[in-house]
C-alpha cells in the first residue's frame, strides 16, 4: 500500500509540480493540496482524508508552517511531518523540530534525494540531512548531555552505539538480543533522560560523548 502525502504550500504551481514528482516515486501518492494552515484545518475538519505524511512550506501566510506543525503535533501526532522550505537557518530548524517536525528538507532538494529522505522518514520516523543535523548538534545543551552527571546504563551505552548506525530498531534489537519493545524502552529512557526528541538527538549524543565514532 503507497504511503500518502498532504502539501501544503501556497505556491499552487510548485505545490503541483511537486505532486508530479512524488506521483511518479515508488510507493507514494499525493491525496490532496493545501494552500496553508487553515486551508488544511478546514479539510480535515470537512471530512478530508488524513495522510501519512505532511510536506510544509513554512512562509505561507494566514498560518504559516511554524504554527501549523505545532498545530498537527496536538491534534495529529501520528502524521509525520516533513519540512520543505527555502528557509535553512537554526532558527527555522530548531523551531519546526521543536513543533512536531520529523524531517527537514531545502526545496532545491533533487527529486532523488527528496524519494529517499521520503522513504527514510516513512521507515524510520524522522529525516535530517547532514546539514541539518550539524544545526540540531550545535543547539544541544552540553550540560545536559553530560555523562557524569546522569547515569547510563551497560545496555543503554551499546543501544547509543548503533543509533549512528542506519539499523531500524527491529534491527538494533536483533542485534541486541532482545525484543524490540525493550529498544524502544532504552531509547525513550534516554530521550527522557537528556530532554531529547529524536533518533538524530539520540546519534548525535553518542558521537559526542564517545560511545560512536563520527
């Protein structure tokens, strides 16, 4: 079954060549288009269908991608939502993460990397290109990645070691010879422990405490 997939922009022709593109990607369908947050709100209060997956734009007026993400992380939390903007500065990645955001990409994306980062969010859970993922490093509070002062346990440091590694979690719990709902609770332990959200919060502190080379 294909994976379907929401725009919301207010560029109609990008919105619609877009849909083109993705219409043509292995396993995905677009279902609908919005024109921004309260386009979208009014859909899906009208009876429209709720995809798997939501490409923002985040300047859009009436309700831009920063309020409707938030918007979406109360009402919707199991629609993964991916960014798709011009805007590449901290302060629009932080921002939409912090929003509910699981996938940041730039619209100079190429069409090839947009079908992986795409498949990588429906299998995964989340999507950050390097580029972003070096913006989400930098904004981690050292104090609060601080080994010394929260205790990790022997198997909560082997599951760190393969949260740099592409492995799904089914993956890491074969490997760990346990099931995977124990994976699960390890990793949201340790989110819970150093106030982290993701699987790329989760890699980042490994590589920088040691537990994985970078």
């Amino acid at each position: 079954m294909k994976k379907t997939i929401l725009i919301v922009d207010d560029h109609i022709l990008i919105a619609k060549a877009l849909q083109g593109i993705i219409d043509n990607f292995t396993g995905f369908e677009v279902i609908d288009v919005a024109e921004n947050g309260k386009d979208l709100i009014e859909k899906f209060e009208s009876g429209g269908k709720i995809p798997d997956i939501i490409l923002l734009d985040i300047s859009m007026p009436v309700m831009d991608g920063f309020e409707t993400a938030l918007w979406l992380k109360n009402n919707y939390p199991e629609i993964k939502v991916m960014a798709l903007s011009m805007q590449g500065d901290d302060n629009s990645v932080i921002k939409m993460i912090k929003n509910g955001a699981k996938g940041y990409l730039l619209k100079n994306t190429h069409p090839k990397d947009l079908e992986t980062a795409l498949s990588k969010l429906s299998s995964d859970g989340f999507f950050y290109p390097e580029w972003a993922s070096k913006i989400i490093f930098s904004n981690i509070n050292s104090d609060k990645t601080n080994e010394k002062a929260i205790k990790i346990s022997e198997r909560e440091k082997e599951f760190l070691t393969y949260t740099v590694t592409e492995l799904s979690y089914k993956e890491i719990a074969e490997k760990m010879c346990c099931s995977p709902r124990t994976v699960e609770s390890y990793r949201d332990q340790l989110c819970e422990k150093f106030e982290l959200k993701t699987r790329v919060g989760l890699a980042v502190f490994a590589i920088k405490n040691g537990f994985a080379e970078s």
